[in-house]
C-alpha cells in the first residue's frame, strides 16, 4: 500500500531504496600483505589509515579510488594474531570489482604474473575474474560500461585498466529467500532473475551495484581473517541515514544507533541469512582531516584516541604502500 502524507507526497517507508554498496570490510592478517595485495597487486589506493574506533591497538585501512567514492571501498582490519576463518553461509562470499569494457585481458595476464591464481567463471551472461588474496579473502573481477572510470593509477594500472569500484558481491546467506525478500523489500533492490545457482538483484546505482545471492541455503562460515566482517549500503545523507533507521526497525529488524565514524555515520543489524548489514552516509568522506592529494599518508585518529597516540602507535605493525618489483 502507498502511503502518503498530508501534502500527497509518498513516503520514505514506500520508495527507500539504497544506490548500492557504500563498502566492504574483512579481517587479514598483515597489514604490508594487505598493501601489496590490494595497492600493489588491484591498484587501489590506500584512502585511510586509522584504527578499529571498538579496538585502537588494530588498523583499519580504506582502499578505494582517487577519494574513496562510496561504491569502491573495501577496508580490512589487520589482526595478526586472529584465527583462520571459514568463508560461508552469514557473509559476502566473493566481493565483485568492475574494471573498464576491455580490461579483462590486462588483469588476467597481470594477476597471473604477479603469482595470483586465476579461475574463469560464467554468470548471467558475464565473464569473472575469480582469485583470492594472501588470506584467501574471494574477489572477482568483471568488465561492464557502466560507471566513471577511475582516477588513480598506480603500480602499472593505468586509468583505461583501473579497478572503477565494485561490481557488487556474493551473498552468502542461510536463508536465501528471507536475504532476497529483505533486499528487495527493505533495501529496493530489483530482482533480476536466476543463473548457475544464484538469484540475482539490482540497485539503481552505476557501481556497488548488483548483488547476487545463492538459491539454496549452504553451510554456514566463520569469521576469522581471510572472511568478510560485513556489508554497508549507501545512505545519501544524515536525513535520509535516519529514515533508513526508522524503515529497518518497522520491518522488523532491530538496527544499532547511528554511530559516528569520522567518515560516514553507521548504524547495523543482521539480516535473517545470517549477514551483519551496515547502512553509511555518504558524506562526509575521507578528505575531512587530510589533503586529498596526501589521503592514506599518516595515520588518522578521532579526537578521543589523540592523547593515546604514542601508546598506539607502538602497538600497530609499520608498513607502507609500495609498487612491486618487476611490475
């Protein structure tokens, strides 16, 4: 039913629909295997060098394009003493990077250069770059034309090469009908249709965009590094984050408070497949307390921590954002 208010206008509880990904976040191990990997290897640029806000003596770094766009950041917390996870059911399986019509060469004669196993797949009509990362995290890479190219080059990737954002991700839910209903339903995502075992859902955004889902239920994982922690959807504003506080709650799910991030306000729930959802704020983004030409530079602390900052310091493993040789 629609419901309208007293000027006839429809409300957020009828249209509320996110653009797509804002960013993922997983657990590694090694904070220089994390920089080599997703700078020195995909080509991404290190946004944000900060620290888990719930636990200061780990990093949590922001890969993405020129700015950290919404749709193109995949973060890590490196926690070098963590167990191994196991990727299943309750997490993003694969997450899916979309590179310029024509690139799929480039990456698949680069990442096998650079010692990184590349399996082909098929899905909807489309060709996947599948590999893992130094702590078996899943990744792919598609090709499509939609969305800006990116910026940044780095490390032998050109502009007309680089990674744009995401492509999307695999769900991996054990309640794969309730995961689709909730995308649907609460978060305004399409249903496209149903491919090779997974259903298939779409935003209206141009990266972060497509979402697919297994069919039927698989086991579930656990995390642990080389898992994801969770997914963020794209909240355009604080007015509208809060609507999306009150439509989450009324159908059902019981979402955290909005909490403050530095970079974007959060709040999270778990859906009924087992995955820890987060919805963020686009704004205000990473270029609120560095340069953007000197983003990812120097490690960033909240104002609370700032007293603290020798202590943690000596606490986080140095590294730095390196091109590989030979590249």
């Amino acid at each position: 039913m629609t419901i309208q208010n007293a000027q006839g206008q429809t409300s957020f509880e009828d249209r509320a629909q996110t653009a797509g990904i804002h960013h993922i976040t997983a657990f590694v191990r090694d904070p220089q295997a994390t920089s080599d990997f997703y700078a020195g290897i995909l080509g991404l640029r290190l946004v944000k060098k900060t620290i888990n806000f719930d636990a200061p003596e780990v990093y949590h770094l922001y890969f993405g394009d020129q700015s950290g766009s919404p749709g193109t950041i995949i973060t890590f917390f490196p926690w070098e003493e963590s167990r191994r996870g196991r990727i299943g059911a309750g997490q993003v399986g694969i997450t899916t990077y979309v590179v310029p019509e024509g690139a799929l060469a480039f990456w698949r004669e680069r990442l096998t250069r650079l010692g990184v196993k590349v399996e082909e797949t098929q899905r909807f009509g489309e060709t996947y770059l599948g590999f893992a990362d130094t702590d078996g995290l899943r990744g792919e890479i598609v090709a499509r034309a939609e969305g800006a190219n990116s910026r940044w080059s780095f490390g032998g990737v050109t502009t007309d090469k680089a990674i744009k954002g995401f492509g999307g991700a695999v769900l991996f839910s054990g309640a794969p009908e309730s995961t689709g209903k909730l995308l649907q339903d609460v978060m305004g995502l399409t249903k496209v249709g149903e491919d090779v075992g997974y259903v298939r859902y779409r935003s209206f955004g141009d990266i972060g965009n497509i979402i697919d889902v297994n069919a039927t239920a698989m086991a579930p994982g656990h995390g642990g590094h080389g898992t994801v922690h969770h997914i963020a959807w794209r909240a355009k504003d604080d007015a509208e984050h809060a609507l999306w506080r009150s439509h989450v709650a009324a159908n059902g799910y019981q979402p955290t408070p909005i909490v403050d991030r530095q970079y974007f306000n959060a709040l999270y729930f778990r859906e009924e497949g087992g995955i820890l959802f987060e919805i963020a704020t686009d704004p205000p983004g990473f270029a609120r307390d560095e340069d953007a030409e000197h983003l990812g530079e120097k490690l960033m602390l909240p104002e609370w921590y700032e007293q603290n900052r020798a202590e943690i310091e000596k606490l986080l493993t140095p590294f730095e954002v390196r091109e590989l040789e030979g590249i």
